[in-house]
C-alpha cells in the first residue's frame, strides 16, 4: 500500500512539475524553467538531470531497473521528465538535445508498454506526440 500511494504522489506531482514548466515555456522564462525541471529530476527520482543524459538510450531501462532498483513507475515518471525537458530544450533551440530527451520518453513507454501488457490509450497519444516530435527534429536534421 505504501509503494502504491507513493506511485500515485509521484503522479501528482510530476503533473504539477509539467504544468509549471509548460507555463513557464509558454511566458518565455526558460531559465526558471530549467530550474524547475532540474529541480524535479532530483525531488522524484533523487538524481541531478545530466545523470540520465549520459545513459545510452540502448541502456536506459537495463541500468535503472538493475542497477538502481527503479520501479515502471520511476520509468513512468523519468518519461514525463525526458518528454518536458525535450520540450525546453526546443524552446532553447537545442534541438539535437530535444530529440535525445524525446527519443529516450519513447524508449521507456515502449518497455513500459511491453512489461504491463495492457493498452492504455494515455500512452498511445503520448507515443503519437513523440514520434511525430521525433520525426521532424530529424528531418530538420537531415536539412542542416
């Protein structure tokens, strides 16, 4: 029961973490949302950002779920925080940053969709956002 109502604060907060951050995309106060964002990284998943940056996308689930003893609801959470951080790194005009940061969300919703074995309808909008993303930062890639 603990583990489940932790789950669920987590839940709650990393909406609240993503509402602050989208808000404060959108006023074009980039800096304080990329405290925030730091900020969340630490609060829920007791790690600095860069942390999981340095991970390879091919490693990402083998390591946390071995080697730091993460739940699929960490995996769930770290998601959220790739898919917010891919979005401020495209308001920084980081591009190369955001299609990593979106890259690894999908990665993790496709473990997450595979080890649950179930549909959730959530995940397929949020696995049709991150492809799309994903396939126009790279076609913008493909252009520069």
């Amino acid at each position: 029961m603990f583990q489940k109502d932790y789950i669920l604060r987590m839940v709650e907060m990393i909406g609240d973490l993503i509402a602050a951050l989208l808000g404060l995309i959108k006023k074009g106060d980039l800096e304080q949302a990329e405290k925030i964002l730091e900020r969340g990284y630490y609060e829920l998943l007791r790690r600095d950002a860069s942390y999981f940056q340095l991970i390879p996308k091919e490693q990402l689930t083998d390591k946390l779920l071995s080697d730091h003893d993460y739940t699929n609801g960490h995996l769930s959470v770290l998601s959220e925080l790739f898919c917010a951080e891919a979005t401020l790194n495209e308001a920084q005009n980081r591009p190369d940053n955001a299609l990593t940061c979106y890259e690894k969300s999908l990665t993790l919703l496709e473990f997450l969709e595979q080890e649950d074995k179930t549909w959730s309808a959530k995940r397929d909008e949020r696995k049709i956002h991150l492809k799309e993303r994903i396939e126009a930062l790279s076609e913008t890639k493909t252009f520069n």
